[in-house]
C-alpha cells in the first residue's frame, strides 16, 4: 500500500492546497471557510448559496468538501475518508479534481458554474468520482462492473445525475480498456508513480499506463 501522505506530496507539489482531517476542529473550520467564500461572491448569489451552506453543515460530519477560499483551496477530510489508508488516498485524489477545476476557472467562477449549473456540477463531481475509482483499482484492482451513481447530496436533476452515471461509465470502459482516464489528476499521479517505481508495489505499478512526463 502506498501511503497516502505520498500521494497527497504528490498531488500537493502539482496544485498547493490545504488538508484538514478529523480532529483540526473540522465542522467549525468547514463553515467558517465556507462562510468567507459566501461573503466574497457578488451579492446576487448569496440567497442561493445560504440553502448549499446548511447542506454543507449537515454534510461535512459524513463527507469530504474542497473550499475555494481566498488563498489555497481547503480540503476537509471527514471521518469516513480517513477510516483506512486506501479510502483516504482516494478521497485525496478526488478532492484534488476539484482543486485542480479551481485553478483553472478561478475561484468565483468555480462557485458561480458549481452553484448555478447542474450539468456543470454533474460533470465535476463525475470526473473527481472516477479519479478515485480510478485510484482505488491501481491500488486493489478493484474496479466496479457498473456506474456508480452520485447520490443525492449534489442536488442533481434526473437528467443530471444521468450525465454524471455516462460520464463515470466512459471513464470505467477507459480503465478497463487499459488505459488511463483523460483527467489531469490521473495523469499527475501515473507520472508520479512511475517516477518512483522503488517506493511502488510491482503489482500497482502494472496497473498504471504510462503517459509522457
């Protein structure tokens, strides 16, 4: 097993961001952060973003949330993504998808596109999902035999959290074809694994492509 600080060196040396997990005052820190984000966004998103932050309240004690906050984005680990080291590597990249989606967009926009699309919010979500899925079969070999669906913290509408399923379903076929998901945290860290082969098991390392650094 590759330990999961590893992959967070990894991926935090690709796009700086901020890890917190249970016990560094996660539900405090989660809201307050949240909050700040709220307060810097134009003022006719603010109503909409009041109904996100009572679900973020409920949410941040059973899921991991990525804040944009005005420096660093702020990754906050809930106490099922740290319960065993490969939940807690998985977590870490998924999360990362969305650090990366704040880099490029910036972060306002990340907030205004999360909060007023949901085929935006689908596409996210379904991309930093398979990252994960991604990450956990290199680490097991597992992979699941079909979509799994998002669930109903992310507010999707049918026609949504279908676009999310199809999206995770071609990111599956990929991985299963043998090769690797077009999304720039996989790529980060097939780079990263095969740049330090003598730290990774044989039989990991077989399951990642190669890609060009």
């Amino acid at each position: 097993m590759i330990a999961p600080a590893l992959i967070e060196s990894a991926l935090r040396a690709w796009r700086p961001a901020t890890v917190l997990r249970p016990g560094d005052a996660l539900h405090s820190v989660a809201v307050s952060l949240f909050r700040a984000l709220v307060e810097a966004l134009p003022a006719a998103l603010r109503p909409v973003t009041g109904v996100v932050l009572g679900t973020l309240e409920d949410a941040s004690q059973r899921v991991s949330v990525t804040l944009a906050t005005p420096g660093d984005p702020v990754i906050v680990l809930s106490p099922a993504a740290v319960a065993d080291e490969v939940s807690h590597a998985c977590t870490l990249a998924h999360e990362w998808v969305h650090v990366g989606q704040i880099a490029r967009v910036g972060r306002v926009q990340t907030a205004v596109d999360y909060l007023g699309s949901g085929e935006l919010r689908a596409q996210r979500e379904a991309d930093a999902a398979a990252v994960g899925l991604w990450l956990r079969y290199v680490l097991t070999g597992e992979l699941p035999e079909t979509a799994p669906t998002l669930g109903d913290l992310y507010h999707l509408s049918t026609d949504d959290a279908a676009l999310a399923r199809a999206v995770i379903a071609s990111h599956l076929d990929t991985i299963r074809a043998g090769a690797l998901p077009p999304l720039d945290v996989c790529v980060v860290l097939a780079q990263w694994l095969h740049a330090t082969p003598r730290e990774i098991p044989a039989d990991v390392l077989a399951r990642v492509p190669r890609v060009p650094s």
